[in-house]
C-alpha cells in the first residue's frame, strides 16, 4: 500500500492531508513545529477544517520529524511561493523541500507538487535538486506530476473535494497514476493535463485573468468617482447583459491573485517577451490601498472635518472577508497612507491574529469599538459580521458628523457616504 506524505500543513496542505487521511494513511508533514503541535492538539489556526474534520482522518499522522516520512512513497509538496521585493518569485520553500525531499526519496516514488509556480518551475528547478542530491535519475527511478491548488480559502461551499482538479504526470502512466491518486478524493472529478507545463500554465492563468478582471473594474471605479457616477450601480445596469462579467471593485491581497501574476510575467520576461496588460493590472491593483486613503480624505474634507488629527476606524485588516488571512493584506497600505495624513488610525478585525498583524506589520489592533468616537469608518473587509451589523451599529461608532466608507459595497447605496 502506498503512503502519502503532505509537506507544507498551511491553507492547501492541511484539507488535502485530511481527505486523504480519511481514507489511507498520510504523514502530514511541516517544518513549523508550532503548528504540527496545534494540529496535534485538533486545532487548525486557519480555519480551514473543523476539530470533527480532524478527528475523521484517522490516518493522518502529524509530524515535523524527517524519519516520519522515511516510509513514504508518494510526496505532495504545498508549501509556499511567494514574492520577494522587487516582485520576482521567491523558490526558496520550494528549493528547500525539494532538498529535503532528496534526502528520502527511494526508487519508484513519486512526488507530486501543488504549489503555484511558473510553466516550467517543477521540471526546471525542482527536479534537477532531487536528483543532484539523490542520485536517483528523474523518469528512470523516481516520478513527478504536479496537481495545482483550486481551493478558496473561507468558503465552505466550493471547498476541496467538490472543485475539479487538474492533474498531470512526468510520464504517461503517471499522469494516469496521479488522476486515479486525486479521483479517489475529488467528488467533482479531475482534469487530466497532456504536460506538467500545461497544468502549471493553467492554473497561473487562472489566478492571472482574474487579477486583470478586479483591475479593470478598479479603473472603472477610479473614473466614475471623477465623473461622480456610483460604480455599483454601473455594475448593476452592465451585468444585465449576458456575457458582462460580474466583478467587483476591491483590494486584491493576499499570497495568490496578487502574487501569482507575477510568477507568470517573470517568466515571460525570462523567454523574451515583455508583458504588458498583465503588469498593467498588476500596477493598479496595487494602488488601490493607497487611493482608498485618498477617496476618503477628500471626503473627510468635503464634509469640513479637521483631516489632521481626525479618528479614522477601519473595519477589517484581512485580506479577505470570513478568513484569518492576512498576507499581503492591501488594507496596510490605506494604514499608511491615512496615517501620512496624521489621521489616527485605529483598525479592528476578530478574524485576525493580533500577533501576527503586530510582527508582521507593526499595527497594533484595536480590540474595543468605542461608540461615538469616530470622523471616519471604513468598512474594509466584507467579514459576514459587518454585514450582520448594519448600517445603524456601524455608524453609531461615529460622531454625530462622520464618513462612511464602504469599500466593499456591503451596504446598500443610500446607507454609506462614499464607496469604491
Ligand atoms: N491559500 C490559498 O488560497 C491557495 C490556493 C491555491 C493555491 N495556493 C498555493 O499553494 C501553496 C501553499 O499555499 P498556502 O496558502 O497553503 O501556504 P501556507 O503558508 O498557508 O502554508 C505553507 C506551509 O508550508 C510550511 N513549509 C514551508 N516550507 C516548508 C518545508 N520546506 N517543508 C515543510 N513545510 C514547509 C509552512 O510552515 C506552512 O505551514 C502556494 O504555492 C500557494 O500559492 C494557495
């Protein structure tokens, strides 16, 4: 019988090392001992699976120790990629668990990455370090496919099982071996790619056209709010036609559609061509914390409140409603930008961890809203408890005279004072 090993126990590594843990035995893997440790107490900080989820894998091992996937035969590689500062992907996790990888890989194994990389990555840069380092040779002795993520971290509706799965293999059979491997779990079926290439490109689209799609509404937004024209109920006149495609204004953050255009562009970039559209997305969605900051200074002015010194609430730090996660969160670039007009800026999220957003971006979270307090609110996030409240509970964080600002369009019209 074969044994999976799942190396990298974050948002992806995690629900897939359960599905299959319900099934066959798995050692879910992580190099962070602190997490190994709170899975093994049943708690999943990500919130991506249930205590109940957790206890129903019961062959899932968790570990942090190598020996423990000694006996492994099939390796599942989840763990990160992201961006350095001048955007360029950074392979490091990648190179480092493949080098680890090396070190227990066996004839006839198979290892199977799911991190989101360029078309190439996998047979260009992470192949060659295993069989550098094993000594074993690449489609002789041991295998590889490569099966990208699909998963929405927060909705617990389309969740793993039930969202098709692209696979694909070094060779024929193992592309056939790995679509069996994923069929065994996902209900919703796979998608069996003719490359590992192919599969690669696949998925950095996907994440690709919808960076450009929020991007060209966000250009839109950006001209109606000069022309004073409220942009939703553009969208909402435009979307009655069929093939007008409903997306909205926003921050797009996070560790996957404001990261993985740029894994693609610097491949492009590496061949010889030079991206335009893509990068051109790319350079307004990541403008958009700072013109947020913009719209509602003009707006704090407009209604004459003193902008110096004026008590800004922003509702929301993640980068995404319902979710924990707050990588690459855009809401920090609004932080700053109001802060560099001396606004006091307080932020409060309850789905964030305050010891996280103070290591990683020096703000300290509010953890009480004081009711009549506030020039400004702006909700940020769509988390479901904004929505909950309403207008009434959030204004009445307000002074009697204040902005509301709706970035995400999770009131009606009438009830904000200015939205994107
Ligand atoms: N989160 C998403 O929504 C999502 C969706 C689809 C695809 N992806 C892609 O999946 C990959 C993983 O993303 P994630 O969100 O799960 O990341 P994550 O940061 O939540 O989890 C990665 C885990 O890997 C561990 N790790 C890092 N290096 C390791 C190593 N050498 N050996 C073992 N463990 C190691 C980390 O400790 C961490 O727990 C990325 O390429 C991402 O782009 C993410």
């Amino acid at each position: 019988m074969k044994k999976i090993a799942v190396i990298g126990l974050g948002y992806v590594g995690l629900p897939l090392a359960v599905e299959f843990g319900k099934k066959q035995q798995v050692v879910g893997f992580d190099i962070n001992q602190a997490r190994v440790s709170e899975l093994l107490t049943g708690v999943d900080s990500t919130l991506e699976v249930t205590p109940e989820e957790l206890k129903e894998a019961s062959f899932l091992k968790f570990s942090s120790a190598i020996e423990d996937i000694n006996d492994c035969n099939i390796y599942i590689v989840t763990v990160p990629t992201p961006i350095d500062e001048s955007n360029a992907p950074d392979l490091t996790p990648l190179r480092k668990a493949s080098a680890m990888l090396a070190a227990v890989i066996k004839p006839n194994d198979v290892v199977i990455y799911e991190s989101t990389v360029y078309p190439g990555a996998t047979e260009e840069v992470c192949i060659p370090i295993i069989e550098k380092a094993s000594g074993l040779k690449f489609n002789v002795d041991f295998f590889a496919g490569y099966s990208p993520e699909r998963i929405n971290p927060g909705d617990k509706v389309n969740t793993l099982t039930k969202i098709k799965k692209i696979t694909s293999g070094s060779t024929p059979g193992i592309a056939k071996f790995v679509d069996d491997l994923y069929g065994s779990i996902i209900t919703a079926g796979t998608h069996s790619a003719s490359s590992i290439k192919v599969a690669e490109a696949a998925k950095v689209i996907e994440n690709t056209q919808r960076d450009l799609n929020i991007a060209i509404i966000n250009e839109f937004a950006k001209i109606f709010n000069i022309l004073q024209i409220d942009t939703q109920e553009v969208l909402d006149a435009a979307g009655t036609k069929w093939n007008f495609l409903p997306f909205k204004p926003g921050l797009v953050g996070g560790h996957c559609i404001s990261v993985d255009p740029y894994y693609l562009t610097h491949k492009a970039k590496e061949v010889g061509y030079q991206p335009e559209v893509i990068l051109a997305g790319r350079r307004i969605n990541d403008g958009m914390g700072q013109y947020t900051a913009t719209q509602l200074v003009k707006a704090v002015s407009k209604q004459k409140i003193h902008v110096d010194e004026a008590k800004v609430l922003v509702l929301g730090f993640t980068f995404k409603g319902d979710c924990p996660d707050v990588r690459n969160t855009k809401i920090v670039d609004m932080v700053k930008e109001l802060k560099s007009f001396n606004m006091h800026v307080g932020v409060y999220d309850q789905w964030a961890s305050s010891e996280e957003v103070k290591h990683e971006y020096g703000i300290e979270l509010i953890s009480e809203l004081k009711e009549g307090y506030y020039d400004a609110i702006v909700l940020a996030v769509d988390h479901s408890d904004y929505k909950n409240w309403g207008e009434e509970k959030i204004r009445s964080l307000g002074k009697e005279k204040h902005v509301l600002y709706d970035v995400k369009h999770v009131l009606k019209i009438s009830e904000s004072d200015i939205r994107l």
